[in-house]
C-alpha cells in the first residue's frame, strides 16, 4: 500500500486537532502559520508574537494592511477584540517564564531525547540569525515541531543526536511530521500516530531510530 | 520648566561621540525611527556600536547608516533577512562586527540595563552556540532550582533612538500597535533618549492610565509627520518578486 504522506495542510490539521480551549499559543514562521487555519471549532485559543501582540488575528484584506501590525514574519496582521500590545521584554518574558502553553515551531533536526535544531545549518560563511527560536523552544510549557520527517535528500530529520547547532535541549515534547506523530521522552522516542500506509518499522527504518515504547496505534499494523 | 520637545532631529540627537553605542529601535520595520536615523547620519559620529533586533532592510533607514560605513558593530538578533543585502555585504567583507544575541536575551540585557540590574541568569541558549564569549570560551552558568542557566549582562547604551505615536512636554510616550517593540526598554537604558513622535499634545491629554513610557526615561521628543509604516521582511520581498515574475511573463 502506498504510504499517504499528510500534506502541508493535512499536517497542520492533525496539530491543530491537539490544542486546547483557552490555549495561550505562539505559531513559528513558516509552516507552523498554517496551523491557525484548521483549529477544531468550538475551541478559543489566543495567538501570541513575539514583536508584543497577544489575541492576533488573520491576516488583513487586501488594501487594509497596516504594517505597525505585523506578525513575527513581518506580515501584516489583525487583532481580535481582547487583544493586547506591549513590549519585547514582556512579550519574553511570557515565552521564557513558561506563559505561553504551546509553541509550535520549525525543525531541522529534533533528536530522540528532545534537543531541537532549527537556526542553523552550521554551513560555513552562512550568515547566523537566531531571533526568537531559542527563547522559545525552552520556554513554553509545551513545545511542539511541525516538519517532514525526511529531508529532501532522505535523510531523517529525526535522529539520535543533533548534528546542526543546537537551539534547546531536551525542550521538544512532540513531533508532528507528514508521515506519524512522536512524543520524546528522556528515555527515548515514544510513536504516536503514523498514516495509513506505513508500518511502524518502514517508519522505525526510515528513521534509523527504535522506539522505547508504543501508545495505542490503531493505524499500525505492527 | 521641563520642554523636552524638540525643534529638530539634530537639536533632539545633539552631540553623539564616535565610538558610541547607540540602541534604534524597531522590528522589522515597525517602530524603526528613520527620520532619527537620518539625524545621526547627518550628525556624523563614527565607529559605532549598534543595537537593534535587526540589521537594515533595503538601503534606507539602518542600511544606510551602515552603508555609510559609520558602524563598527552590531548587536543584534536577526541580521539575515531577504533585503539585508547592505549588512551582507560588510559582513562577509569581515567591516562589520556581529554579536548575536537571541532575541528574549536581547531585549532582557536592554531592561537590566534600565532597571540597575548588574547581571542575570537566564535559561535561553543554555547548551547552544550562543552561550559562549566572543573570544569562544563558555558563559558562566548555573544549576538553579533543577534548571541550567547562562550569566548574561546588561547593555547599555549612550544614545536611544525610538519612534512613538504620542508625546508631551515631560516625555511621556505613547506607542503605536506592534511598533512599540523595543522602544519602552531603549529608552530606560539609554543616557540619553531620543523619541519621534506624530502628535505632540499638551500635558494632562495623555490619560495617565494609558502612558506606556513615563517621561523620566525620555530626555528628547521631536515630531515628524506621519506617514504609513512600509512593509518589509520576507513578505514583502516575496511579493515583489511574484509580481515582478507575473509581469515579466
């Protein structure tokens, strides 16, 4: 059976389907954004970036942007009734200090304890950029990566121990990936989910990972 | 009496030392004080030390004072943006120093600054690249309550340059939406601080409940005319460009 990879939307879906009511939740640059679209209904969660927004809302209609409301990749945005502004030393300290419930970020590498690489690639001559990923990797009471499993190449990007430059240790509670869900523990990388189409152990190969222990999987045939 | 506003850019920037360190405000180009920026261009000090979440968009603003090759080094978070070609370039010629600093650390070392803090341990960056001294030696660290910690100091700052919606005489501020940003910590941390603003109104028009900025941390206030907030980032570089591929075909 071929394997149903979860689209970019698909991906956002399944992590959205996580979050709670009353969610205080920072969304990472890139895809992470997306996961704002698919929240279940019912559900209130409140937005918070990093450049002092908390209560954002989507993005302007076109012509009604105002780039004094920007997002934390310089988009514009909206506030919704409630919302709130204040400054960058607030806004961390609501990151760092454990405020924030979720923060859902990027990932080059996350390995099977935890530790997340998302800043670098540590090529030489590269120019290093940082911003708000440190802060917030260790900073929320849960952080959740949003990536491929594999890179373009093939290569799993979850893996025993990061080669990149590291952003956290041991902070990445979760990770969301097109083909299963993974939860890392201190004693290893615990299965989740994983879509139709894959067994446990293409997926456990794929990786060059083993599992320390399973929750239920009803989509395994393992 | 207090008047501490100003009738230009120059009288409110007045003398600024080469070899200053000077904090600008502003992410991405939210908050970004241009007018005042011009100032210090014009005002000419050299070998400065910058610090500022990012390093210039296109070839005004920050990237023009770099450009003018009045900077030594810059502090900062995120140099590295799509239009950042002017920081690129002085960097990768090796004219331009860069400290990196996550952005929570950045904007926390600026507040001890302004609150009299002599250091802090802070968990960001523990085990990461960015816990270590320019010259390549570790930070100081601590095992706290179960927790590992990096020793990080204050910056300070001689000059502030920050751009509000809304001041008065005493210097008390008022900010605009996510242009805020850097701008209520700058001007704690700075020996002098400079703030643009669009209205300037009389003294008791500020609801005291709403003063985001109390005027004792503002030592200048000049107004500049408004004019609406351009975008920048990735964003807007991407659309440019989508257009620009939409046109060519």
């Amino acid at each position: 059976m071929a394997i149903h990879k979860r689209s970019k939307d698909e991906l956002a879906k399944r992590v959205a389907q996580d979050m709670f009511d009353g969610a205080y939740v920072n969304l990472g640059i890139g895809m992470p954004t997306l996961v704002a679209n698919h929240l279940p209904p019912g559900i209130e969660i409140v937005l918070h970036s990093e450049n002092g927004i908390l209560g954002m809302g989507p993005a302007p209609a076109k012509g009604e942007e105002d780039y004094d409301l920007i997002n934390a990749g310089k988009q514009a945005v909206t506030l919704l009734h409630g919302g709130s502004y204040f400054h960058h030393a607030d806004s961390f300290a609501m990151m760092r200090a454990g405020h924030l419930d979720i923060c859902v970020l990027g990932g080059f590498q996350v390995s099977v304890t935890g530790d997340l690489a998302n800043w670098s690639t540590g090529e030489p001559g590269a120019i290093p950029a940082v911003g708000g990923a440190m802060d917030l990797a260790i900073g929320a009471k849960q952080t959740w990566v949003m990536m491929d499993l594999l890179t373009k190449q093939g290569a799993s990007k979850v893996v025993p121990q990061c080669t990149y430059p590291l952003t956290g240790i041991a902070c990445v509670k979760r990770i969301y990936t097109d083909m299963a869900t993974l939860e890392c523990t201190p004693n290893g990388l615990v299965l989740i989910d994983l879509v139709d189409g894959l067994t446990k152990g293409e997926l456990e190969g794929l990786m060059g990972v083993d599992f320390a222990y399973n929750f239920d999987q009803p989509h395994s045939p393992d | 009496m207090i008047n501490k506003i100003a009738d230009s850019v120059a009288q409110a920037i007045g003398q600024v030392a080469d070899g200053a360190t000077v904090m600008i405000g502003g992410f991405g180009t939210a908050g970004i004080p241009d007018e005042l920026i011009d100032g210090l261009i014009a005002q000419g000090a050299k070998n400065l030390t910058l610090i500022n979440n990012n390093a210039g968009n296109g070839d005004t603003g920050l990237a023009a004072l770099l450009k003018a090759r009045r900077v030594k080094k810059i502090i900062c978070s995120f140099p590295r943006q799509t239009d950042s070609h002017v920081f690129d370039a002085l960097y990768r010629s090796g004219e331009l120093e860069l400290e990196l600093v996550p952005q929570g650390n950045l904007a926390e070392r600026i507040r001890a600054a302004g609150a009299g803090i002599g250091a802090f341990f802070t968990p960001t960056a523990y085990g990461t690249a960015l816990a270590k001294n320019a010259d390549g030696t570790p930070k100081e660290t601590r095992f706290i309550n179960g927790k590992h910690y990096v020793l990080e100091y204050p910056l300070h700052a001689d000059l502030a340059l920050v751009k509000a919606e809304r001041g008065d005489r005493w210097g008390n501020l008022m900010f605009r939406k996510a242009a805020r940003n850097f701008g209520p910590i700058m001007a704690m941390a700075a020996k002098h601080s400079v703030a643009s603003v669009h209205e300037v109104v009389s003294l008791g028009q500020l609801d005291p409940e709403h003063i985001v900025t109390p005027g004792i941390f503002v030592s200048a206030i000049v107004q500049i005319e408004r004019r609406a907030t351009q975008g920048g980032g990735f964003k807007a570089v991407a659309q440019a460009k989508q257009e620009q591929a939409h046109g060519d075909t």
